[in-house]
C-alpha cells in the first residue's frame, strides 16, 4: 500500500511539472502513465537495493515505451 501510494503522488507531481507549460500531450500522458506503470511491475521484483534498481528501471523503460507509443 505504502508504495502504490508513493508512486501514485509521484505521477501527479510529474504530470504537474509537464504541464508548468499548460500543454499537455498526448505523449506526456502516455510517458508517465509508461513510468507509472513499469514502477509498479518492477517493484513487484528483488528485495533491497535490488527492487529500488528493478523499480526505477522499469519506471525508465515504461516511460520510453510509453512515450513511443504516444509519438504523432
């Protein structure tokens, strides 16, 4: 519980540093909603310092894929 709640608040304050410009994107939208996503899976691998490394790579990879799935 105590992660999902973390990396829900990291979302909102990601998509709140996107959106400083007040444009929004579709592929802002897709690039948290990917590192969102890739955080919450990776963290569900490794114990230690081994589910922070799994968490922050899946939330980079998420990210990427979600961002390149949202490209124009």
């Amino acid at each position: 519980m105590k992660k999902t709640t973390l990396m829900i608040g990291m979302s909102l304050m990601a998509l709140s540093l996107v959106s400083c410009d007040g444009n929004i994107t579709k592929q802002d939208v897709g690039t948290v909603g990917g590192a969102v996503a890739g955080g919450v899976i990776g963290s569900q691998f490794g114990s230690g310092a081994g589910n922070t490394a799994a968490t922050i790579g899946g939330a980079v990879v998420g990210g990427y894929i979600g961002n390149q799935l949202t490209k124009d």
